[in-house]
C-alpha cells in the first residue's frame, strides 16, 4: 500500500461515508503501519527487499485526524502487580463470580511470568 492507494481509498471508496468512518479508518491504518515500523521494519526489509512506510501521510490524512496510539504491552514487573493484585483481591470479594473470575485469571498467568 502507498499513499497513492490511500488517496484513492479515502477519496473515492469512503467519499460519501459518515465523517468519522475515515477519521477511524486511518488511524486504524496509522496505528497498524506504526507497529510495523516499529517491531518488524527490519525482518520485512529482510524478506521483501521494501522498506515499510505507513500510506497516511499529512497530504492525505483526513481533517480532525489525532496522532493513533499505539499499545505498548506491560512489562513483566507491571503484569505480575496486576496478577498479584488479583489473588489478593480473591481473599475479600463478597460474592463467588467475581471470586471465581479472578482466581481463573490468576491461575492463567504462568508463575515465572507473573512473579
């Protein structure tokens, strides 16, 4: 995909489409060329020969467009606090579904992970 092929999806696919699906739709690109670039620019330039560059450039972003987000997982630390912090909540809770839910995530975190 090249910024020519986001010309024409933004202007002639999505013309008469609500003015957020366009907003969305290019974030969502945004984000998904982001992650590329980050975590696979050097392997994919390895395998194809190109160089990834996301389509969504500022000539042809859509009006009212935000910087996308991109996730960044937790770290090991931080997912063994959330985990850790869940078997201590499974002592106090006051009904049994909660109880139960809390207790199944925890025992889905592999021990070494989680601390």
């Amino acid at each position: 995909m090249e910024p020519a092929d986001a010309d024409a999806y933004f202007g002639n696919v999505l013309r008469g489409s609500p003015s957020g699906t366009p907003l969305a739709r290019s974030q969502t690109l945004s984000t998904y060329f982001m992650f590329l670039e980050m975590r696979n620019k050097v392997e994919l330039h390895r395998m194809t020969g190109r160089v990834i560059e996301c389509p969504i450039d500022e000539m042809n972003e859509p009006r009212g467009a935000e910087d996308a987000q991109l996730r960044i997982p937790p770290s090991e630390p931080e997912v063994g606090v959330l985990f850790t912090g869940w078997g201590s909540e499974t002592a106090t809770c006051r009904t049994y579904v909660p109880t139960a839910r809390m207790e199944t995530a925890s025992s889905l975190c592999p021990r070494s992970a989680c601390g």
